[in-house]
C-alpha cells in the first residue's frame, strides 16, 4: 500500500502535514507521539525578528471552531535555526518552514538564511501578512504585490515553493493561477477566515481574528473543488479536518496533501488517527495507492 | 509519560455548595500528578463545546482523578449534569509544578472561592513539613459553611472571610484582601489561586506593601494545552525584559512579583 505523494521534486512518506501555528515547531508533540510519522511538520510562521505577538485576548471558541489573533509571536528565523533545527533532525521529521515577512525583503532575507538548511524541504509563503511598505495591505489582496513577491522568491529558492491562500482575499481561484504561473510547486487552500465577536453586555468587539476548525471545513472544501478546476499544480487542502473522513474528502477533491490544524486540540494524536483511517480506508477500498484516489471527485 | 488524550469514566459527580462540584473519575495515568498542574478535560465525541477545559488536580490517588469545579457558563454546566458512569476525556498532567522540595517557615495559602480547586494538592504536600495556614474568600455564609466543612480533612488552620454575611457573622465580613490587612502576624511566602480581581488587589494591597516573595497560579482560556499554540500567554517582566509566557507550559504558577497586568 502506498502512501507516498510528491509535491514538486519532493517527497513526502503520507499526505497528512500538521499546520503551522497548531504544532510550534514540533517540540511539544514529541511529547505525544514520534513526529517523523508525519507526511510534514510544517513550522509556526518564521519572521526576520522574534515576535512577542498580540497583547489581549488571543484565542475565542466558536460553535465547532476557534478564532485566534496570536499575531505570529515566534522565535524568529535566526533562533530557529540555532535551536529548533537539531531537535527536528533528531526526530527525523519531514518539515516545511512557514515564511511570514512584512515586506518583499524580509521575505527573501528569511529565505535566504534557510536555503542552507537541509532539514527543511521547502517553504510555505504566508501571504495574509500586511505589506507594510505598502501601506499595509495583505501580499494576499493584491495581485502585483503578489506576482512579484513569488516572482522573486521562486529565483531564490531550489526548494519546494507553497504559497498559502487567504480565503478572505477575493477571488482565491485568480491567485492559485498567478501562484501557478510564477512557478510555485503548491497552493494551500487556505488560511484562516477573517472573524469577529462582538461581546453583547460591553457592547464592544470581543475578538476579530481568523476562523478555523470544523465549522469550515465545507467551505475549504468547495474552495479546493473550485480551484482544482483552474489548476493543475497541488493543492494542499488545510480547513477543518476533524477525522480520517473529512481528510479523505479532501483527497478525493484533490488534494494531493492535507494539513491537520486546529484538530489538534481536539486531540493531540489524531494525525496519527488519520494517517491510520486514511490506511483503512484504502484496505476497505481495495486502494494500492493513494495517488489514484486524489481528484477523483470533480465538479 | 506521554500526553495523550484518555477516555475516562466518572465515578462520582458531588454537589459541594449550589453551584460548585466536585468530580471524581478513573486515573488513566501510571505517573503522579504534581501539585500545581493541571488536566485539560472534553466531553467525548463532542465538537460543541470546542476547546478543552483547564482544572487543577484537586486530588488523586492510584485509581481516580478528581477536579473541584464551579458552574460559571454553558460548559461548567454540561458537565454539573454528567452521571457516574459517563464518560470524559482527559489530557494530563500539564503545566509546571509548585516547587515542592522548599520548605517555608510560615506559608499563607490564599483562595479566592473556587481558587481552593488550584491549591488543595499544593496543601496536602505541603502541609506536612511547613507551618501552613489557609485564607479563604467567600460570597456567603452558606458558602463558607459548605467548604469549611468540605476541608476539614486538611486539618490545617482555615481563616474565612464572608462577602457578605446576614448579620452577625462567625466569619470575617469582607473580601479576603481585607481580611490581610487586619492580618498582624507575618509570613515567608504566600500563594494564591482566584478570580483576576483578587489576585491584582492582594499583590498591591499585601504582597507588594509588606514585599512578602508569593506565586499565583494563573487561569486562561487554552486551545492545545502542550504549549505550542501561543494561545494562553500573559505578559511576564523578568530580569528587566517582558515577554509572553504560556500559562500551559511555563506556568500555571508564576513569581507574582513578575506578572503585568492588563
């Protein structure tokens, strides 16, 4: 039975990845169960500089999801580097290194540092982050700030380049084709939801933030439907995977790989879970490789 | 041990006072819970409510687990309505631990109501090597009666105060701040477990003016509870430098000295 999937000129050992910001940068989880099993740990987002984050309420429970505004608090690439990769490499994880940067720049500084890094296969770029050389406005809402950014990045790197969607921007299926164009190997469809909470007795806002979790997982998956249809590099599907079923959907929408973010915090373990349903479910199938069953199901 | 997430049956769901309970289920855990952790606790199969729910140890033994817990919204409620024999999941034990191996000439635990839930494992340890002595805040006189009663197991010496009390009262009348106050005798260090209120007022009413060295342990909404989402931090100042610190990971129990407050 074959698990294995390609994103580029790399290779993964299953298509289940954990998202970045739900798995810090593995550490925690070794306490649960061997990462290396992962498909992809994918890191928390990585900035130029250590980020403290946002001060105030950071995490809010919807029906069947969560809004967070962490605000990208990490160590920053260099302490990375310097004390995240040895523990990585001792697990013999598979990782991608999500890439946060506030401007063209920044991106291409963190990149460059990172090329070196063996342990890292590729990058996935978050573009919902504010340009803010820019004015501010997203990387993901502007076309040309977009273009040019994996433009730039795509000579930079001879690693696997993904760049993660922003599902708030408008129209996601026109960025997957600008990210096809500039050469990225993937597209994860798709970050957060942009959210909000209003608190009824203070009569003010009690949290504006991005969406995730269950409550989204039918969205994310018309989204992976659509942009299936206009693309033809990966999609890697990254929205509201709570069992082996919905990362299946996934798969069978084309998907080539699956991230499991904040399913997490249902249960630690249930990547694992899911890598083991998803193997059921091709002995239950009759399925040799899970390649055959991805895009299957088109609209 | 490793973390996992384990199904657990309850063997007991106890009404301590109108809207406080005491739940006791099956240890699933071969290691020992140390004071001052904490489990993260779901009802199975359930996606609404989301997120896990923070409770200290309250207490443990070989076989079960047990939380003292209030009824503050939806969730605390769900669970007050759970029977023997029902199940629930569990992640623990989580957080940082009291360290256990100082011994204090005098130690004031203070809790604020529920606060006791954060602080009663830390007692039993503690109790035994230290000259220790309870202060306990509560609403009313029916209150107080129920925990007083509730702790008297402990065996140590517990000072209450009533918030409000109908007429002539056996407590002290006020919040437990007030109690301090009036406090003459002295101690080497203070911990305390409560609402955010009391906790503020007590480090500037009586911590920082007497300078007595004291330990909160902190309350947050929590998404992983491992340490790897950043969703729990709060604002600690140490060595001149103020960085986020998780409340899952690097506390629940934090220097008071060192916490800003928002």
């Amino acid at each position: 039975m074959n698990l294995k999937i390609k994103i580029g000129k790399a290779e993964f050992k299953n298509p289940v990845f954990t998202a970045s910001g739900t798995f810090g940068y593995g550490e925690e989880y070794a306490d649960v169960f061997d990462i290396s099993k992962l498909g992809a740990v994918i890191t928390k987002g990585l900035t130029l500089k250590e980020r403290e984050g946002n001060e105030g309420l950071r995490i809010h429970e919807v029906p069947c999801g969560l809004i967070n505004r962490i605000g990208l608090q990490n160590v920053g690439v260099d302490d990375f580097i310097k004390e995240k990769t040895h523990f990585l490499k001792e697990q013999n994880a598979a990782v991608i290194a999500n890439v946060a940067g506030f401007s063209e720049n920044e991106f291409y500084s963190i990149i460059r540092k990172l090329e070196g890094q063996d342990i890292i296969k590729g990058y996935e770029i978050n573009v919902s982050c504010p340009n803010v050389k820019k004015g501010g406005i997203e990387f993901s809402n502007d076309k040309t700030l977009f273009k040019n950014l994996l433009k730039t990045l795509r000579k930079e790197t001879k690693k696997i380049l993904i760049v993660k969607l922003s599902p708030s921007a408008g129209n996601i299926i026109n960025f997957a084709g600008i990210a096809q164009d500039e050469g990225c190997n993937a597209v994860t469809v798709a970050n957060t939801f942009k959210s909000a909470v209003i608190d009824t007795r203070k009569q003010k806002i009690k949290i504006r933030g991005g969406l995730s979790g269950p409550a989204v997982f039918p969205a994310v998956l018309n989204l992976v439907l659509e942009i299936k249809k206009a693309v033809k590099i990966p999609v890697i599907a990254s929205g509201g995977i709570y069992n082996p079923d919905t990362a299946i959907q996934f798969l069978l929408a084309g998907a080539t790989a699956v991230q499991i973010g904040t399913a997490n915090f249902i249960d630690p373990m249930i990547s694992i879970s899911i890598i083991d349903g998803i193997k059921k479910y091709m002995q239950e199938q009759k399925i040799n490789d899970i390649n055959s069953i991805i895009g299957k199901v088109k609209i | 041990m490793k973390k996992i997430l384990s199904t657990s049956r309850i063997i007991e769901n106890r009404k301590i006072t109108d809207d406080t309970f005491l739940m006791k289920f099956e240890n699933r855990n071969p290691d020992k819970p140390l004071p001052g952790q904490f489990l993260n606790i779901k009802f199975k199969d359930h996606l609404d409510p989301f997120l896990r729910r923070p409770f200290a140890v309250f207490d443990f033994d070989r076989k079960t687990l047990s939380i003292l817990y209030k009824v503050v919204g939806r969730t605390t409620s769900m669970l007050s309505q759970l029977q023997k024999n029902d199940l629930i999941e569990y992640l623990g034990f989580l957080g940082e631990p009291f360290d256990r191996d100082r011994t204090f000439n005098k130690l004031w635990v203070v809790a604020g109501g529920i606060g006791i839930g954060g602080l009663h494992l830390f007692i039993k340890n503690m109790k035994q090597n230290n000259d220790l002595e309870l202060f306990i805040g509560f609403n009313t006189e029916e209150e107080a009666d129920a925990f007083i009663r509730f702790l008297k197991p402990l065996h140590i010496r517990i000072n209450a105060a009533v918030m409000d009390p109908k007429g002539k009262s056996k407590y002290f009348k006020g919040n437990i701040v007030k109690l301090l106050k009036k406090e003459t005798k002295r101690c080497d260090t203070l911990f305390a477990c409560g609402p955010e209120l009391m906790l503020k007022s007590l480090y500037s009413d009586i911590i920082q003016k007497k300078r007595i060295p004291a330990y909160f342990s902190m309350d947050a909404i929590m998404a992983c509870g491992i340490g790897s989402c950043m969703g729990c931090t709060i604002k600690i100042k140490e060595k001149g430098l103020t960085r986020f610190k998780r409340v899952c990971k690097e506390g629940p129990v934090f220097n008071a000295d060192h916490i800003v407050w928002e």
